[in-house]
C-alpha cells in the first residue's frame, strides 16, 4: 500500500512539473480595421481573389493589401502595432498571432506577433508594447528586416528596388544578409542600398521631412482610432 502511495504521488509530482512546463499554444489572429479612405482590397494575390476592405474585414496571415492613389487604411495588426497604410501601396501579411500557456481561456498571454511584407509603396507604424504581454513586429523589403526597439514611431518607403527607414520616435533597427545592422534615433534617416555611412538627418532630405510629418500626422490619427475600437471592442 505504502509503495503504490508512493507510485501515485511521483506520478502526480511528474504530471505537475509537466504542466508548468508545457509550451505555449499558438494561434492565428486578424487585424483590425480603424478607417478606410478611397480603394483599398486585401485577398489572395496568387489567386488574384481581392475584395474591398470594410469596418468588418478579417485579415489574416497570408493575405495582401492593397490601397490605390488617394487611399489609405488604418490598422491594427497587433494591440502593439498600429499602421497606416497610404495610398498606393502593398502589404503581405506573413503572421499575425498569439501565444499563451497551455489552453487557457483568459490570461496566460505570452508574445503577440506580427510581421508583414512591404511590396511597394510606404508603410507608417505606431509599436507601443505597453500592454504587458511581449509583443514581437517586423517589416521587411526584399533583404532587409526592419524591427521597432520598444516604443517607436516610423515610416518605411520602397519601390521594390530601393528602400527608405525613417525614425519619428524611439528607435529602429534594420538588418540585411550583407551589410551591417543599423539603429535609426528619432529625427534620422537611412536608405538601402546604403549610399550614405550613416543614418541622416531627416530634415536634410526633402522625401524624409515628408515621412516625418506624415508619422506624426498618423500617430495622433490612429491613437484616437485605437482608443474609439477599444471603447467598442477591446484588441
């Protein structure tokens, strides 16, 4: 009897120790959609299967958004990251998700995750981590990743061939295969290829100052956007 007692409780001890342990259980999540002004479709590009973004849209991994001239969305892909996405532009959506320990129903968060894909155009973040989960967020054009470091504002712009980093707030880092990493501060620039040997001034080139004022002008636009969807559904 003494023996089998002993069986039970290493048994039990083993199934709890397994428990704390145990891996976080991932899944797929949607952005939210804050504001739509003029064309913007999302869908499947491989399939050419678009249709217009609404208030109601679902984003998903793997989708692709595209905004014609004139247009813009506002987004949330993550309670952490905000974007505005202007008019003539492109996005791949490659993950959007969330972590938690085990299969909790409510807390247990771990990381959220978002990492999108910049085709063409120009992509503006708000990332403000401040929700007590950890949350992970990256862009990338052709080789190069670009990732917030902690609170940020800033703008990304590519022609498929040339790109363009540019920090409003906080502090940026993006990184290639071939050349070095490089941390953006506020108020500084840097384009890739690199032509220049480090980050610039924004106010000494015309299309920065142009990605400065337009950060701005998109944090205020879409902290007012977050606030309002979360009086009405919280992220």
């Amino acid at each position: 009897m003494r023996r089998l007692l002993l069986v039970v409780l290493s048994l039990t001890l083993s199934l709890l120790l397994a428990s704390s342990c145990s891996k976080g259980i991932s899944r797929a999540t949607a952005a939210a959609i804050f504001s739509i002004k003029g064309k913007v479709v999302f869908g499947n590009a491989e399939q050419n299967d678009f249709q217009p973004i609404t208030l109601k849209s679902r984003i998903h991994s793997g989708d692709t958004v595209r905004s014609s001239e004139g247009a813009s969305v506002d987004l949330a892909l993550i309670p952490a990251a905000l974007a505005q996405l202007p008019g003539e532009s492109e996005i791949i959506i490659d993950e959007l998700s969330i972590t938690k320990d085990g299969d909790q129903t409510a807390g247990g968060m771990r990381t959220r995750t978002a990492s999108i894909r910049l085709s063409r155009g120009k992509v503006i973040v708000l990332f403000t981590p401040g929700d007590g989960s950890a949350s992970q967020f990256a862009i990338t054009t052709g080789q190069l990743t670009i990732r917030p470091d902690s609170d940020c504002l800033f703008c990304v712009w590519t022609d498929g061939k040339a790109t363009r980093v540019t920090c409003a707030k906080g502090k940026v880092n993006a990184s290639s295969d071939t050349q070095a990493p490089v941390t953006i501060a506020p108020g500084y620039f840097q384009k890739w290829p690199i032509t220049y040997k480090a980050p610039v001034a924004a106010a000494e080139n015309g299309a920065a100052q142009i990605d400065i004022t337009e950060s701005f002008e998109a944090e205020q636009l879409l902290d007012n956007e977050a606030s309002a969807w979360q009086k009405r559904r919280p992220l």
